[in-house]
C-alpha cells in the first residue's frame, strides 16, 4: 500500500515538474515507468486532471503535451477500451484554444497507430479533424502530424474510410489546401495517389482535387544552402508528376495546363510538361487526349523546329512518341472517329512538304518527328513510311549535290533502321483533291442551303480545312464572303438579312490561320462601321451580331500569340474608336450612330475585347494598357483611329451632356478587368476612385452597375497590402451612408454586391464583414428582395468579370467556404424576422444551396430540409423556383432522407403546378416526375392523387408545361409496375 502511495507521488511530481515547464525530461521517465508497469495510462490521466481542467490554455496544454508524448512511446500497450476513451478525449479538446491543438494531434497520432482501434474510431477522427481544425493555420510540424494521421489509417482502415465516399476526398482537399513547405508536399502527394490507387471515391471533387495539387507544378523549389531535411527539387518534381498522371479523370484539365506551359518561355516548364505528357500516354486513351491532339501537335511541333536546346528537343520528340503510341493502342468502337489516322494526317501536312525545301532548313527537325511518329507502332511505321519513302527517293534523284543525297540517305537510313522493329513497308502514294471545288462546294452549303444544320456544318469544315490550306481560303472564300455581305439584293428584307447573317458567321468560322484573320477581321470592321452609319431600327440587331463574330474570331485566336496580338491591336482600337465617336454625336445631339450605344451593342462588344485581352503576353498588355487608361482618364485619343472627334473625352466627367460618354465604362471594363494579374495598370488609385464615385452617384443603372464591376475585377486583382485597403475603407465609407438613406441606395447595394464578390473569391478577410452588411439588409422592406437576389451574384460565375479566364484570384471551394460561414446566420436571421422580410431570408438561402455542390449539399439536408420545405410556401416566385431546384437532384440523390417528408413534398409539388409562372409549373412537374425515384413502398399510397391531380396540367396552354406533365404522369403511373 506504501509502495502504491509512493508511487502515485512520484508520478505527481514529475506531472507537476513536466506542466510547470521545468523539467521536459520528466516526459521519457513516465513512459518508461508506463512501460514497465509502474503506472497505467489510466493512472497518468488521473494525475493530470488538474491541469487538464486549469482555465489556463497554457496549463492545459502543457498536461495534454505529456500525455500525448506519453502515448507516442506506449501505444502499443494499449487496450481497446482505453483507446475508445482517449480517443473521445482527443476528439472534445479539437475545439479548445489554438494553443493546445498541436498536443491533440499529437495524441491522436500516437493513437492512429493502434492495433486495436475500434471500428468507426478512425471515420470519427477525421470527420472531428475535418470540421473542427483549420490545418492550414498550423505550423509546419503541426500539418505534418495531420498527414500522419490520414497516413496512418489509409494504411490500416482503408474499408472504413472508403466508406465515407467522397466526403473524406473532399475532407482532405480541404487539409491541404493551400500548402506550402516541401516536407508536407511530399506526404500531400503520396496520399492524393493512394486515394487514386486505392480507388477512393472522388465523386464531384476530381477537379477540386486537381486544381489543389496541380497549382504547384511546374515545380519552382531551391532547397536552402545546408538543408537539413535533403529535399530535392527532382524529389518534388517526380513526386507531383505521379499524381498528376496517376488517372485519366485529370486529363481535361491537365492537358490545357501542360500546353499552357509547353507555349510559356521557362525552358524548366517546358522539360517538366513534355516529361508529364509522356508519363500521362501511358495511362490515357482517345478519350482523354482527343480534344488536345491539335494543340499539343502544334505545341511539339513548334518546339522542335524553333528550339535550341538538345533536352527540350529530346523530350518533344519521346513525348510524341508516346502520343502516337497512347493513339495506336486504343480500341475504336465501329462509329467512333479514328483518331490516330487523323493525328498522324496532321503530322505528315506539316513536315511532308519540309523534305522538298530547296533549302533543307527544316529537313532534319521534320524527319525526326516523322521518325518518331513511326517508331511508335507497326500502324504508325506503315501510315508514315507508305507516304515518306517514294518522296525521299525522288528528292534523292532530283538533288545533285553530293550534301543534299547525303542528307537524304541519312533520313532514310533512320527509316530503314524502323524497318527491322516494325517489318516490310508498302509503298503508295495520297492522292490530292480538288481545292476550289470543295471551297465552291462549302460556300453553297454555308449560305444557301436551307437546312441550317447543314449550314453550319459546312462552316465547321471550312474552319478545320483553312489552316492547311489557308491561301485557298483567303484567296477564294473570304472575297466572295465579302461580296456577298457586302451586296444590296431586291429580295425579301427577312432572306437579305439571313444570308447576311450567314455570312458573318462563315467569315468567323474560316477565321482558323494568321494569314486569314488578316483578311476577315477587316471586312467584319468595315461592314461594322457601315451598319453604325444606318438609320434602320434593325441596326442594333445586326451590330451585335458582328460583335459575336469577332468574338468567335478573337476566341479562335487565342492559340496563336501573333494572331491574338493582331487581333487585339486592330480591334480593340477600331471599336473603342466607334463607340467614342458614338458619344460625341449623342452628346452633340447627332443621330447616326446611336445604335452603338445601346446597352445590346454595348453588353456584346465587351466579351470581343475580353477575348482579346485575356491571353495577351505581358509585355504587349501592358503596351496597350499605357494607351487605353489615359484614354478614359486623360481623354488621350491619340492612339485611335480617325481621331478627330468634335470635343473631348471625358467619361468621369460631371454634366447630364456626358451620360453617353459614362456608358463606354463597360468597354474599359472588358479590359482592364481581363489583363493578366501581372500587368501594371497606369494611375490605378486615381482610376479607383473615379470608378467608386460613378458607382455610387450615376443614375443610370448600366453605367453604374459596370463602374462597380469595374471596381470590383480590379479590387479583386489588387495586391495586398496598404494601398488595397485603404480604397476598401473608402469604398466602405462611401457605401455605408448611401445604403443608410438617399436615392442613390440600389447603386450602393449593386456596389457591395461586386465588392463582397471580389473578396470573397480570394478570401480576403474583409468580405466576412461585408457579407454580413448584405445580411443585415435582408431586414430591410426596401432593400431586402434585392439583397436576397445578390447571393446568387455571389455564387454564380460571372460572365466578364471575376472568373478565372479573366485572370481573376478564385479560389476553388469559395463556395463551400461561404456556405460553412453564412448558412447558419441566414436561418438564424430568418428566425428572428419579421413575416414582411422572411422570404428574403429564403431567398437568399435558396440562392446559396443552389450554388452548392450537391454532395456538400446532400451532407447538410437533414438540418435544411424544413426550411426548404416551408421556402415552397413562399409566395415570391423566384424562391419557390430556386428551392424546386434545389430539392430536384436531392430527390435523386438522397431518396431516403427525402422519404421522411413525402406527405409534405407530395403536397407542396402539386399545389404548385397551378403556379401562374410556367417556369414554377415546369419545375414543380420535375420534382414530381423526380418523386418517383424514392421507395416504391413510400410512393403507393399516393399514387392514385398524384395521377388525378397532374391530369390538369395536360391541359396546360403552354407546351412545355404539357410535355413535363406527361412525363411525370407517366412515370406515376408505372409506380408500383413488376420490373420496375
């Protein structure tokens, strides 16, 4: 008994010396007499129970820290239910304070290794950590120890894991985002393979998990000078590159990133991407690669005719090797397209003619491509000798000079020495067709025949045809375009107009090569500038419709930097021109010209000059912004063409006379808001400011609303730091007594909206603040409805500003984000209001669950369902049609949650076929048709009401409404049917 006593001292002592931070040795000496027997693990939590429960989160921590060293060392002695216990310990101190976190995940480590963890423990670890931990707020050390965790189980309760679904995938992506330190990159990267190895359930996070390992490549690490750790660049660079090519789900959105960085000019980008793509075929089928053969062929094929450099030459031509041979193993299905015939078509028009140069310049770089093409199967071998032989030996006989045959004997010796892997070669010869004939042929098609189908499947052909053979197309097709567009025929106005139509689409879809951009983009000017000098009411019509050619042109530019920079620096300023042009005559009170300033004209002349900013390289951005910001500052119209406008330019300027020059802010929206984040933008503050004061103060809706959109893309962009945060606390004070009172209160609203979305997209830590302004203005009987419709503005893309082409910073789960913040103040608040302003509570949170993605969603409907539910009894039409599509997927997604309520559903989706707003009747049908998916058992006692009551809607004067209605009636009727 004294013995006893004496050693529960001699544990409280060294408890005591340990928490009081004067012996950390104490730590080795209690698992030690753990070990031996001395003490239980049980006996240890005793002694610590005084600080454990000390209001000191130093205290606490300190008691935690020992237990858990404690544990790392004795684990293994461990039984089963004293594993149950720590663990529930573990998971209630997650929420203590931050200091005491690193301790926790100690203990939890030192427990994710025992052999004798109950089934459910390692889910209920996670699941805690997931919820309750923001990892990414850790130190280094402490991030390391939740990899371990994660580690640990995969490693033994993979089957409990997986039973999570995708949920876990989506927990991890969340672990992990935003990492930084190479040590813990290395582990992220072995589990994101192992979720893909071990076949874990992605679900809809195979983007999310891309995008959160994908931003790191290609890999940009210098290991310090004495590293301790060891870690490599290469160890980085492989370790990526095999989760980056461990799945073919990655493919659509690895291969744009590799061919983004094969165009760049970092030669370490280059050999990363060509080695990536090569590793990437061994796992890649048609499917993935088909979208992107063009692209990379252009890519490859490029780097090797203009590289200096033997490595990015090698890797071009293993990569197209592996291309080749990824295309030659899959399998065709009888209608699928023969992929490999076209790729290797290609690869023969572009270096076949090479072998016949006078010159022989690109000889040598096109026979090795076509070497390497051929020696990836006895397909590719046959396909691309059968075309190459005949040709080399007849340049042989042709050339005299003893270098040329030298030249050409040493290519067909590489052919030859193919020979021996891959067999005989048969020889032949592709015949040539008809060119003109076939231009003639398209041309008939694209305009004249009736069937628009047709129409428009000529264009589609002429488009793939005219960059191998573009002197055809711009000698042969564009004139006759243009004679066409251009030409006054006496036929019914209605066919004049559609044959011009069609001619503007066909000058877009030919606009496929450099030489003839050159020739169509003018007649598309021109003809623009004509319809701007008519007076016909259908001229606003026909204005945008150029503007959606020249942006279907300017889309099709983007692959090619000299046709982009073509494109931007001879449309940007002609139409900048126009519209300036434009104003000065509204504000001079003169007619022509006034269609352009519609907000139609306008709202489609804005994607055109988004288009052509978006994939400028820096240096030339930042060429044209030093002349266009001047413009709508300075009134600097010296770099636009015809320049002599009657007075000057002045968009921010005060005076009713100038209300037509404010609406050209869209255009300098379209810009500034779509250059690379890189790119300096002249006189920004001043540029700001202008921009808050229009917002706020301008009276008509379409300038204000692109003044603060505007404002917004550019907040967004803006580097952190002061100077952000001084125009922020501006914006905020100029907002805040406007929004309070005054006529100017929707502008104000529309200013926070953009504003709040410009923050919440990059976390910025403002935009918590500003969210719940927007909130507090759900209670407001003026306001409220409009507040209520901006969440959708916060979830929703944007169409021209704030989206990742324009170069803006969004983060990938800033919706799930949102919602974890906002959801519960938005039921909080629709608690707590008043009956005049609860739909704005419903509508806002309709708003956001329609934004989310459904498997985050699916995990929330317990706690949402009734508020959806008492949402379908609101009278506003627009809450009723966002909650109905809400619930939709979650009937099919969810059938036995949604069972619980089937007399509620039942009820509230057939009341609501009689809505007076179709698009509410059509919606209402969709869930009820999708009622259909729950339990059949559920389902029988209402089969014969719903049957009865969705008679009526076959009656519906509206088409659309009928058709669901017999679709859902029909599948009602079957409720209940053998074999269903």
């Amino acid at each position: 008994m004294a013995a006893a006593e004496a050693g529960a001292e001699a544990l409280a002592a060294s408890v005591r010396d340990f928490v009081s931070g004067q012996q950390d040795g104490r730590a080795t000496e209690v698992a030690a007499g753990v070990k031996d027997g001395r003490w239980t693990v049980l006996q240890l939590v005793e002694a610590l129970g005084f600080c454990l429960e000390n209001t000191d989160p130093r205290t606490r921590g300190r008691g935690i820290q020992l237990l858990s060293q404690v544990l790392l060392q004795c684990y293994s002695l461990l039984q089963e239910k004293e594993v149950l216990h720590l663990v529930l310990f573990y998971e209630s101190r997650l929420q203590d304070h931050h200091l005491v976190i690193p301790s926790v995940l100690q203990g939890l480590r030192a427990l994710s290794m025992c052999e004798v963890l109950s089934p459910g423990l390692a889910v209920s670890v996670l699941k805690a950590i997931f919820q309750e931990v923001h990892v990414q707020s850790l130190l280094q050390l402490d991030r390391y120890t939740v990899y371990s965790i994660i580690t640990n189980f995969m490693s033994t309760r993979e089957e409990e894991l997986k039973g999570l679904g995708a949920n876990f995938t989506f927990g991890f992506i969340q672990v992990m985002d935003g990492e930084k330190d190479p040590r813990n990159l290395l582990v992220a990267f072995q589990i994101v393979r192992d979720l893909i190895a071990k076949d874990y359930a992605l679900g809809p996070f195979v983007e999310e998990l891309f995008e959160v390992t994908s931003c790191y490549f290609p890999v940009d690490f210098t290991p310090p000078p004495n590293d301790p750790h060891g870690i490599q660049r290469e160890d980085l660079i492989l370790s990526l590159r095999a989760v980056l090519a461990s799945t073919p789900q990655f493919a659509e959105f690895l291969l744009p990133l590799l061919i983004e960085k094969l165009d760049s000019e970092l030669q370490s980008a280059k050999l990363d991407s060509l080695q990536t793509l090569t590793a990437c075929c061994a796992i890649y089928g048609q499917k993935e690669l088909q979208e992107f053969l063009p692209s990379l062929w252009s890519s490859l094929r490029r780097e090797v005719f203009q590289t200096a450099s033997e490595k990015i030459e090698t890797e071009c031509l293993a990569a197209l090797h592996a291309l080749s041979a990824c295309l030659s193993r899959s399998v065709l299905s009888s209608d699928s397209e023969d992929l490999l015939d076209s790729f290797l078509s290609s690869i023969l028009q572009d270096c076949r003619h090479h072998l016949c140069e006078p010159d022989m310049k690109l000889v040598w770089p096109s026979a090795k491509l076509l070497q390497a093409a051929a020696g990836a199967s006895l397909r590719t071998f046959h396909r691309i000798t059968r075309s190459v032989l005949p040709l080399l030996l007849e340049q042989y006989t042709k050339h005299t000079q003893s270098s040329q045959r030298r030249t050409i004997l040493e290519m067909l010796l590489g052919f030859l020495e193919l020979q021996q892997k891959w067999g005989h070669v048969e020889e032949g010869f592709l015949s040539s067709s008809d060119l003109e004939l076939v231009v003639d042929h398209l041309i008939r098609l694209a305009l004249h025949e009736e069937d628009s189908q047709s129409s428009e499947a000529a264009m589609e052909a002429a488009g793939s045809m005219a960059p191998t053979y573009p002197k055809v197309f711009s000698g042969r097709m564009v004139p006759r375009l243009e004679e066409e567009l251009q030409s006054e025929r006496e036929e019914s106005s209605h066919n004049h107009h559609s044959l011009q139509q069609r001619c503007l689409q066909a000058l877009a879809a030919v606009s496929t090569h450099t030489s003839i951009v050159r020739e169509t983009v003018p007649v598309l000017l021109q003809h623009l500038q004509k319809v701007q000098k008519g007076t016909e009411a259908r001229n606003t019509q026909e204005m945008v419709s150029v503007c959606q050619s020249l942006h279907h042109v300017a889309l099709q530019c983007q692959q090619d930097a000299e046709s982009c920079w073509y494109f931007h620096q001879t449309v940007v300023p002609c139409l900048l021109a126009m519209a300036v042009q434009a104003a000065m005559q509204e504000s001079t009170h003169t007619l022509p010209g006034k269609a352009l300033l519609e907000e139609e004209v306008l709202a489609a002349m804005i994607p055109v000059i988004s288009a052509a900013t978006t994939h400028l390289s820096p240096e030339l951005a930042a060429q044209s912004v030093s002349h266009i910001v001047p413009l709508f500052l300075d009134g600097e119209v010296s770099f636009l063409p015809q320049n002599s406008f009657p007075s000057s330019f002045q968009p921010f300027g005060d005076g009713e006379c100038l209300e037509a020059q404010r609406r050209l802010v869209a255009l300098l929206m379209a810009f500034v808001c779509s250059l690379p984040r890189d790119v300096g933008i002249p006189q920004q503050e001043w540029l700001l400011r202008e921009l808050l004061a229009l917002s706020c103060s301008c009276n008509c809706p379409f300038t204000a609303t692109t003044a603060a959109k505007c404002f917004a893309g550019l907040v967004n962009k803006h580097p952190a730091g002061q100077q952000l945060d001084e125009i922020l606390q501006l914006a905020v004070n100029r907002m805040e007594p406007i929004l309070a009172e005054g006529p100017c209160r929707t502008q104000a609203l529309t200013l926070l909206l953009w504003v709040t979305k410009a923050l919440v997209l990059r976390y910025h830590p403002l935009s918590s603040c500003l969210t719940d302004k927007l909130l507090g203005l759900l209670g407001d009987t003026e306001l409220g409805p409009a507040a209520a419709d901006g969440f959708s503005l916060l979830m929703a893309e944007s169409p021209d500003v704030l989206h990742k082409s324009c170069h803006a910073d969004v983060r990938i789960m800033f919706r799930q984000r949102f919602f974890t913040d906002n959801v519960p103040k938005l039921v909080q608040g629709f608690h707590g209001a008043g009956p005049d302003v609860k739909a704005n509570y419903l509508k806002g949170l309709s708003h956001v669950l329609n934004h989310l993605p459904k498997p985050v969603l699916v995990t929330e409907l317990p706690t949402l369902l009734s508020l959806l539910l008492e949402a379908l009894s609101c009278s506003d039409c627009v809450v009723q049609l966002s909650t109905l599509s809400c619930l939709h997927p979650l009937l099919l997604e969810a059938p036995q949650v949604m069972s619980l309520h089937v007399d509620t559903l039942v009820t509230k989706f057939l009341n609501l076929t009689s809505s007076p707003t179709m698009a509410v009747r059509i919606a209402a049908l969709r869930c009820a048709h999708a009622l259909t998916s729950l339990p059949t058992t559920v389902l029988l006692p209402y089969k014969g009401r719903v049957i009865r009551a969705l008679a009526k809607p076959l009656d519906d004067k509206k088409r659309l409404v009928r058709k669901e209605a017999v679709a859902a009636r029909g599948e009602w009727f079957l409720v209940g049917s053998p074999g269903r």
